[in-house]
C-alpha cells in the first residue's frame, strides 16, 4: 500500500492534489483542512489511503497523521463512504468532530452535507469510546484555529457536562465573551454562564 508521497505539488485543487515524484503524477483527494495546510507550499508529504473498489482506485491524501486516522476510522463505520468522510473532515474541523462526538451533540454532525439523522447516531455511538481512550479532546487542541475558539469549546464541553442544554450553553456563552472579550479566564467564563443558564 501507499503509505505516504511526497514531492512537488503540481496541481493543487481544494478538493484534490497532484503530487509530482520523480515524474510521476499521483492525484490525491484532499479535504480543505489538508488544502489549508499545504495550499501555499510547493512541496509536501501527504499521508495517505488507498481506496480500492471494483470500478476505480483512489488515493486519499492528508497533511497530518491524525487526520488520516480519523478518516479510516469514520469510514469505518457502516454507511460512511470515503466521500463522506472527506465531507465531515471538510465541514468541521476535527476539534468540532470530537466535542460533537464526545458531547453526543447528533445536530452538528447532522449539518453536515449528507449525513442523515441515523447516520450522525451511528458515528457518535462507534467512536465515542475510541476518543475516550484515546484521550483526543486533549491531544486535539493543537487543531483549534483561534484561542477564542478553544476558549468557547472548552466552556461549551464544560458546561454540557455539567447538564446544562447546549443551546442555551452557546447562547451563555456567546453572550458573556461578546461582553467581556476574549481575555477572560476559563473558570470565569464557566462561573458566568452557570448563573446566566
């Protein structure tokens, strides 16, 4: 199997990449976290998979070891092709994906373009348990574009766990960080939004 390419990006595509090795072309697809990451190099090491059916075979191609293992694991699951997956890791970032997962929050994983409602179950109850052991939460922050964001997600997780809806979680909290900005501390940022919840 092809493990990993790296060469000259030749063509570089939102949905798709080629990467020149030795003057071979090998066209990969790619999700928009791995065209973020590589969109202004000219040369990359993309990890990758081979998927293999009986019409075609396709590469499939990351920027981050991580990712790739989050892909195989979503294609994994019953009903979830590569396509979709590609979808689901270009739609939220894998920070969301795992708060989404891990909070059993079935709506956003649902926004995404094709994922139906049983579908977005299926995901949440397959991979709950492999984020929990794996400890992802904390090892995928460094995927977490803005502090602010961290910040949020990270109240967000707290608050849901401590029972609070996630709907009026959001609301609490997209309140009091519009108020007091993206300087306040976590613990604060919890405090005020119990009493406001």
């Amino acid at each position: 199997m092809i493990n990993y390419l790296e060469g000259k990006l030749a063509v570089k595509d939102p949905t798709y990449v080629v990467v020149d090795i030795n003057g071979i072309g090998y066209e990969a697809k790619i999700s928009l976290i791995t065209f973020a990451a590589i969109k202004n190099l000219t040369e990359t090491k993309l990890y990758t998979h081979l998927h293999i059916k009986e019409d075609a075979h396709t590469l499939f191609g990351f920027s981050e070891e991580s990712e790739k293992r989050r892909f195989l694991e979503l294609i994994s699951i019953s009903g979830v092709g590569p396509s979709t997956g590609l979808m689901i890791l270009s739609s939220l970032s894998p920070q969301e994906l795992q708060q989404a997962i891990l909070s059993d929050d079935v709506r956003t994983i649902q926004s995404v373009k094709g994922i139906g409602l049983k579908t977005a179950q299926r995901i949440i109850l397959e991979l709950k348990d492999k984020m929990k052991k794996e400890g992802l939460l904390e090892k995928g922050l460094d995927f977490v574009p803005s502090a602010s964001n961290s910040l949020r997600s990270e109240a967000l997780s707290a608050l849901t766990t401590l029972g609070i809806g996630k709907p009026a979680a959001e609301k609490s909290i997209d309140l009091i960080l519009k108020q007091n900005g993206q300087q306040i501390k976590l613990e604060e940022l919890i405090k005020l939004a119990l009493k406001r919840a």
